[in-house]
C-alpha cells in the first residue's frame, strides 16, 4: 500500500533576470483582463516578479439575465 506524500507542488516558472527555470515563491493566482488565468509570485534567488499564464480560460461566474418585456406599441395616428 503506497501513501500519498503530502507535499506541496510549488509552481515553476522561468526567471527573466536569472535566465533559469524556478519555483515561482508567494504565488498567487491571478485572472488577467482576457479571462485567463495566471499565476503571479517571486523569484526565491533575485525577487523579480515572475508570471505564468496557465492553460485555458477561467470560467465565469453564472449570469441571471432579467426576461425581456416588449415596448409598448403606439397606434398611428390619421393626419
């Protein structure tokens, strides 16, 4: 019987300024203006910000619409 290890996947991301590959630390997710999601952190060597845009879009929240009622008709007038 195997255990599961309770240990956190810390996301990895690429370091512009280091110009390698790391674990992107206090990451948070975020959704950017276009509905994708990302994430947003630090890197653990220089602190640059580092960003990663995950696969697929977010999905949006339910939308109630209101029923829509006609406006009311005018009947022509004779001239």
């Amino acid at each position: 019987m195997k255990r599961r290890s309770s240990k956190f996947v810390m996301p990895e991301g690429y370091c512009v300024k280091c110009k390698a590959k790391k674990e992107i630390v206090d990451a948070v997710e975020e959704t950017m203006k276009n509905g994708r999601k990302a994430i947003k952190g630090k890197c653990p060597t220089c602190g640059t910000v580092m960003f990663k845009i995950l696969g697929g879009k977010a999905t949006p929240p339910a939308a109630v619409s209101a029923p829509v009622t006609p406006a009311p008709v005018t009947p022509p007038t004779a001239n």
